[in-house]
C-alpha cells in the first residue's frame, strides 16, 4: 500500500524538484521535455512554473508558439527589509536583473519551520516613486479611512 503524502508535503516536493531540474539544464527547456523529464502533470508544473517567475528563480523566453523555461542566475541582490506580523513576513528586496533594478515584495508565512511562498509583485525601481504615490492614495483615501474606522469600533 503506498503512503499518502500530505498536499503541502507534495507541493515543496514538486517545486523543489522543478527547480533542480530546470537549474541542471541550463540551455532551457520545454513544457514537454520537464513533463517527461521530471514525470509531474503539465498542470502541476504550469502552476510551480509560475511561483518560480515570480520568486526570479526561472525565466521563459517564447519562440513562436514554444516556451523555453531557463534557470535564472543574473540577479544581484542590492537590499532587503522586512515587515513581520502573526506568522508571515513581507519581504521588500531590491534585486537588479536582466531588464534592471526592481522591487520584489513577498508574502511568506512559516508552515512547520518552512517559508511558504504566498504571494509576489515586482515593480521596476523606476517606477517606484509612482508605485508608492498610488499606495499611498489608495491608503489614504475616504473609503480606506472609513473602513478602518469601522473596524476600530468593532475592536472596543
């Protein structure tokens, strides 16, 4: 009888393989050639595919109608800050890759003393000012004030 593996398990199991098999082959690879190669389903790769772009571990490059999957190794590190509330951290990192320097901000919680990726945005540096100007109204409009406000009553 074969063990179940619990969902989270399996997931960090998936994308820890991926992203292995995608950094030993270094000239790209296709959808195909990381189904076969790795024996996941097209799906569950699609969606690990997509963490890794975000967290700037891959990169794809499109040639006609092929995607080409390619481990990313360019990236410098300029600066990191972070912001900690219950158990998850928002990362801000400062990074400067193919196509400049850009802020890469990520949501992590702890799930049994492992970082779970949870949500990403990167903004190009800039742009930055104009991403901090848009925040800054979106904090501060009426119905933001309003809204904190109400949960601040409901608090007391």
């Amino acid at each position: 009888m074969e063990e179940k593996v619990n969902p989270y398990k399996r997931e960090r199991i998936i994308h820890g393989r991926l992203i292995e098999f995608i950094k030993d082959n270094s000239k790209g690879l296709t959808m195909s050639e990381l189904v076969q190669g790795t024996g996941f389903s097209r799906k569950a790769i699609e969606k690990h595919l997509q963490v890794l772009a975000l967290e700037n571990e891959i990169y794809m490059k499109q040639f006609g109608i092929t995607k080409v999957y390619y481990p990313y190794k360019k990236i410098k590190h300029i600066e990191c800050e972070k912001l900690v509330y219950n158990n998850k951290t928002v990362w801000f990192d400062i990074l400067e890759g193919e196509y400049g320097p850009y802020l890469l901000i990520q949501k992590k919680k702890k799930i049994n003393n492992e970082w779970v990726h949870e949500h990403s945005i990167t903004v190009p540096l800039d742009q930055a000012e104009k991403f901090l100007k848009t925040l800054d109204k979106a904090i501060n409009s009426s119905k933001t004030k309003k809204l904190m406000e109400e949960r601040y009553k409901e608090k007391k």
